[in-house]
C-alpha cells in the first residue's frame, strides 16, 4: 500500500543559516512550429555555482546503506538538449518531451521521456497531469549517492504532478502542485506539495 500522505521531520542542532548563490541555469529554445500544433527544440545549460560541498549523509535505518547526501547543488555541469511537442484545444492540451542530459564529472547522463495533459476546470481555473520517466545511461565511476537532495547519481524513477492554476487577475496567477515519484531506491517517493505565484509584464 503506496501512502497517501507521509510527513517527516529534519532539524539541525547548530544554530547557524546559510545564504548564497544557486546553480544557474541559461535555456535557449527554438519554437520549430507555432500553431494549434507546436513543435519546439530546447537546450538548457546549468552551471555548477551553488555549494556542493557535503551537508549530511543519510543512511537506511534498516540496512545501515548510505542512501543519499544532502547539498545546496551537484557541483557539476549539466548539459541537456530537449525535443518537445504538443497540440492545444480550445478548453486543453496535450503535450510530450523528450530529453538527454549530460553530467560532468562521471556523473551518469540521463534519459528522459514526459508526458502531460491539461483541462480548463472553470473560466478562472486550469489543471494538468504530467508524468516523467528518468533512466540513467551506462555505468559510472562517481559514488551512486553523489548527487545534492539525496536523490543519487544513477538513481531511475517515475515521476508524477498534478498542478492547479487559478488566474486571479489578467496578470497575476496563483497555484498549487502536488508530486510524487514511484520506485525511488535512494530517497522518499514523495508526495510534495508546493504552493506558488506567477506575475506576468
């Protein structure tokens, strides 16, 4: 039985912050069609700014394995050129992407292939459902939970969200999105739930 909701706790006893700079990304997409039907190419290139130095380790209390690290960033560079199309209807959409990215260091590279559907709930509000399959590519000489947030090099996963959207004005848009992730070896599945807002100039 997959739990619907699993909370858990992690607290630090140093009484210190942190502050500083997160990896930063730079997209470049090309919008091949442009239509009802659209198809588009992207590539995105990340650079490793942020602290990767190790914060805590983390271990299965069943089996005493190392299962992850937590860090700010990977300390690596992360190349990824995508292939995404879609078609939109009138109250919907559907869309697909493929990706590849490539890690530095031996990290390994990462297949990726997605999937989403979205549908008007009302005049002001919008859902969607998308799922992601992640595989790692080959074999690797980096530790398999090398890797920032615990989730591990080489760690594969199918990933799900479901996002709200409620337009509360004609620039300004509130949302909320709940994720999980299914046959996670290094860390918990999930679920996640963020709330967010959008402002657009």
């Amino acid at each position: 039985f997959w739990p619907v909701v699993t909370s858990f706790h992690m607290s630090n006893l140093n009484d210190y912050s942190y502050t500083g700079t997160g990896d930063m990304s730079l997209g470049l997409r090309w919008g091949i069609i442009q239509h009802r039907a659209v198809l588009a190419l992207q590539f995105t290139a990340t650079a490793p700014l942020a602290n990767s130095s190790i914060a805590k380790p983390f271990y299965n209390i069943e089996t005493g394995e190392r299962i992850g690290e937590l860090r700010v960033g990977a300390g690596v560079w992360d190349l990824e050129p995508r292939l995404q199309a879609g078609y939109g209807w009138n109250r919907g959409h559907a869309g697909a992407e493929i990706a590849y990215k490539y890690r530095s260091k031996d990290f390994l590279p990462v297949l990726s292939v997605s999937a989403e559907g979205g549908r008007r709930l009302s005049e002001k509000m919008y859902g969607t459902f998308r799922t992601v399959m992640v595989e790692p590519l080959g074999t690797s000489a980096a530790p398999l939970d090398n890797s920032p947030s615990g989730i591990g090099n080489g760690t594969e996963y199918v990933g799900f969200a479901f996002e709200v959207d409620w337009q509360r004005s004609a620039n300004f848009s509130l949302g909320l999105t709940l994720e999980g992730a299914f046959t996670f070896s290094r860390q918990t599945g999930g679920p996640v739930m963020s709330v967010y807002s959008a402002w657009k100039w």
